[in-house]
C-alpha cells in the first residue's frame, strides 16, 4: 500500500498552526467525506483521518507538521496525485506563493479521492 508522508516546518506557533490543521481537517472531512478527530495537546495536536481507502493523520506543533497517510485500493493508482494535492493544499493553508489555483489544477477533481 502506498504511503504518503509530508512535513513541514512553519514558524506560526501552535495555536496558528492548530488552526491551519482544524481547517485542513474541516475541509478533507466536508470534500471527502472522511471521518475525522483531532485532539489537542500542550506541545502537540494530533488529527487523524479517514474512510474507506485512505487512513491517515496529522502531527501539528508549535514549529512542525507531519502529514502521513496510507492509501488502499483504489485509491494506490493516484497515490502521485494524491500526494502532489495534499503537498499544495497544506503550502496554501501555511501561506506559501507557489501553489496552482484550484481553478487551474488538473488534479481538482474530488471523485477520486
């Protein structure tokens, strides 16, 4: 099974960075229709996600993320795709320039994931 891991380093704090994973999380639950919960900590949050052919979490600190999910059948066929998608969508939520719009990613199809 295909895994995917993606980590980032911000300089938000945590309660910024909560923020961007409570969002994160909102959106893969209401596109995708996966099930989600997310537990605060003092030092680290943890977000985990799911449904059928996908499981997954989300690390979030005060200085950090760490994206991993493992990706089942059907969905390993789009595991590149997949992966180049969450890559975008955790850059636009942290505030990084250099992500395609929605509008022009040819990957912004939702019945695939």
């Amino acid at each position: 099974m295909p895994e995917i891991h993606i980590e980032r380093n911000h300089s938000l704090g945590l309660p910024a960075a909560r923020e961007v994973a409570l969002t994160l999380m909102r959106r893969v639950e209401q596109d995708y229709g996966m099930q989600c919960t997310y537990a605060q900590g003092e030092l680290c949050d943890v977000g985990r996600f799911g449904r059928t052919g996908v499981d997954g979490r989300v690390e979030v600190s005060a200085c950090g993320f760490l994206l991993q999910a493992t990706l089942g059948f059907p969905l390993d066929n789009f595991s590149g795709e997949i992966e180049q998608r969450l890559r975008q969508k955790l850059d636009e939520l942290l505030g990084a320039d250099d992500t395609v719009p929605d509008d022009e990613d040819p990957y912004n199809d939702k019945d695939w994931l």
